[in-house]
C-alpha cells in the first residue's frame, strides 16, 4: 500500500512558532504512520506553481526554536482569486481546481495549512471542494475567536515588552513622550498585553476609540507627579472616537489589502499642540514577528502540530486544532472564519490594567 502523503504549507504574515509545529508534524507524522511530508514553497503559490521540498527528519532539524519559516509564506496568494496572465493581460481567477489537480498529480492525501483567518478561509474552501484539511492557528495578533491563543502572538508580547524596556530608558532620559505603534490590525491584544507587561502609561486599542484630550490629562497628571515622560502603546488599527483607523498601505492581491500604519506619528504630532514635551514616535513594525521563538510558543506550536497529527491519523479532517481551556482540541474550519476575536473593553485585563492606573484614553 502507498504511503500517505501530506503537504504542508505556511501562509500569511510568518509568526514565531511556524518551524516549530513543522519541526513537531514531521516527527509525529513519521512516528505515528508511514506517510511521507512534503512542504509547499511560499503558502499556496507553492501549491499552484507545484514547488515543494521534502519534509523529513533530516531536512526538518534543528528548526524548533527559530522563528520565519523554513517553507516561505506569502499572504497575497489566494488561489480562489489568483492573478495571473492571460493573452498577455493580468486578470484575476479561481485556480483552486488547478492546485487540486497539482495534489492528485503529486498522491498528497492531506493538506495541512498553517494560518490566519485569511490562510484558513481558503483552507476551508479547499475542504468543501473535497481535501482532506488540517489548519493549525498562527498569527502574532492572537485574533482568531476558536482557539484561546495563535502561536506567534506570545513572541510578539515578549519582543515588545521588552523593547518598551529599552523606549523606557531614553524616554525618561529626555523627559519626552513616546509613542509607540504595534501590530494586531483591528485586535489589541498584544498592545494590552505588552503594555501591561512594558509599565506603559497609556494603552490605545482598537476596541476602545480615545479622546485625544483623555491622553493630554494623563500626561499632565503625570507631570504633576513629577513623572515628566509618558509611555504611550498603540495599536496599528486603533482610532479616535468619531475618527478612522490610519491606513499605511493597500496590498491589492492580498484576502485582507488593508495595512494599517501611522497612527503613533499621527498621535505625536495631535499632541504637540497640548503638551510641552518634546514627542517622538516609534513603530516597532516587523521587529514583532523576527528572531527566535518565545519558550511558550515553542511548547504551544509543539503541541499544535502533534494535535494536527492526531486528527490525520484520526481522519478527522475539515477541523483546525485550537487549545481550549488549556487542552488541544479541535474544531470545525467552517466556524473558525469570521469568529474574530477582540479585547472585551469591559474584560479582566483592561480592568486590570485601569486599576493600575493606565489610561485607555476614554
Ligand atoms: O496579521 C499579522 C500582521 O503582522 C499584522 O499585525 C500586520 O498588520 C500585518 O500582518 C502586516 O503584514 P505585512 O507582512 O504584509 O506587512
């Protein structure tokens, strides 16, 4: 009997923990079941363009702990709305049946996609056309509502935590406020987070829209203090009340175009109509997903791919795994997409965090 074959791509902005679940399928796969794995270059692009590389225990080693991706990724390249040429001219079109012949063609039984929701959708649509799927939940902004937290996000926590040490330092030394910009889109988890683990002043999220002069009376209540710097956190997607989210760039051929960028420059020069410091801004932009991966998200994306290993030998296929209540578990890719989830303006952490005397600018 033929081995079974599975694939395996990454798709997406990368997140810390990508080489880890890779790293932990192919052992388990391997030990579990005679199979074979191949990795599809560069998220579904590979897919359609059949470019892959052999994923064993060889050419898997010593990737645990690294952060990228051995594979690539790409987050422009859904093949349900792919661009491509046609008598000379660009046009948009589904190719999904074309990457599924690409499957057959190459005997892979099983298609394990690591992602975002914009990774998964397509994952899913793959499953309702018949593929045996498997998605595992990546993405630095922990936004993804069916499992209680994406590998990668911890990372993220971790790199601008301690950057906020380092804003910290220079900060006070010039009596400045700095305003710093991180990434989440339309989610603010890793600003809440890191700000509460960074000692910000101030934390700016999405979820809740600021005034601007809420954040004016804190720096002076600050001054008053004898504080005389501030450390704002802001999420690239955050707005003020009865104002739009800053958008830095379209990437047309993306699911999701939008990138938000700009905020934190547009709050310092808001600012410095009203306080008498001197302001800077900073965006910590892909710094947040680069380096080695967090020992958290090590044993969260280890678990994520033994998890995805099970369900194969299960046949549970059509499901992503996700973590629930701290056990692995799994659930159906058809309610993984668009079950986005946000930071609860009224929840612990912000609570928390107010308590400690941190605005939110409202
Ligand atoms: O979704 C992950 C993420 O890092 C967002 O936080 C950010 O807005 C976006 O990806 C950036 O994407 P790109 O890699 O296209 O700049």
């Amino acid at each position: 009997m033929a081995k079974t074959k599975i694939a395996v791509l990454t798709g997406g902005g990368d997140a810390p923990g990508l080489n880890a679940v890779i790293y932990a399928l192919t052992r388990a796969c391997i030990r579990k079941f005679d199979c074979e794995l191949i990795g599809y270059k560069f998220g579904y692009r590979g897919l359609y363009h059949n470019d892959f590389v052999p994923l064993t225990m060889e050419t898997t080693t010593g990737i645990l702990h690294k952060g990228g991706t051995i594979l690539y990724s790409s987050n422009k390249d859904n093949l349900f709305d792919y661009l491509i040429e046609e008598n000379g001219v660009m046009v948009k079109k589904d190719v999904s049946d074309f990457a599924i012949a690409n499957m057959k063609k190459e005997g892979v039984d099983v298609l394990v996609v690591l992602g975002g929701d914009g990774t998964l959708t397509s994952a899913r649509d793959f499953a309702r056309k018949g593929v045996n799927v498997i998605g595992v939940p990546k993405t630095i902004d922990n936004d993804l509502g069916s499992t209680d937290q994406t590998f990668g996000f911890d990372s993220a926590v971790n790199i601008v935590t301690e950057n906020l040490g380092r804003l910290h330092t220079t900060t006070e030394s010039h009596h400045r406020v700095m305003v710093v910009e991180v990434m989440g889109r339309s989610a603010g988890w890793i600003a809440l987070q890191s700000g509460i683990a960074g000692s910000a002043d101030i934390i700016l999220i999405p979820e809740i829209p600021y005034n601007l002069d809420k954040v004016v009376k804190k720096i002076k209540q600050r001054d008053a203090r004898g504080k005389y710097f501030t450390i704002i956190v802001v999420t690239e997607g955050a707005k003020e009340a009865g104002g739009e989210a800053v958008v830095g760039k379209m990437v047309q051929d993306s699911p999701d175009p939008i990138r938000y960028g700009g905020i934190a420059a547009k709050i310092a020069s808001d600012l410095e109509k009203y306080v008498e410091h001197e302001i800077r801004s900073c965006a910590l932009g892909h710094i947040q997903r680069g380096g080695d991966t967090s020992a958290f998200d090590r044993v969260l994306s280890v678990r994520y791919g033994v998890a995805a290993a099970k369900l194969i030998a299960e046949g549970k296929f059509g499901n992503m795994v996700c973590l629930k209540d701290s056990q692995m578990s799994y659930v159906s890719l058809e309610n993984v997409i668009g079950a986005n989830k946000q930071v609860d303006p009224n929840g612990e952490l912000v609570l928390a965090a107010k308590d400690l005397g941190i605005s939110f600018g409202d």
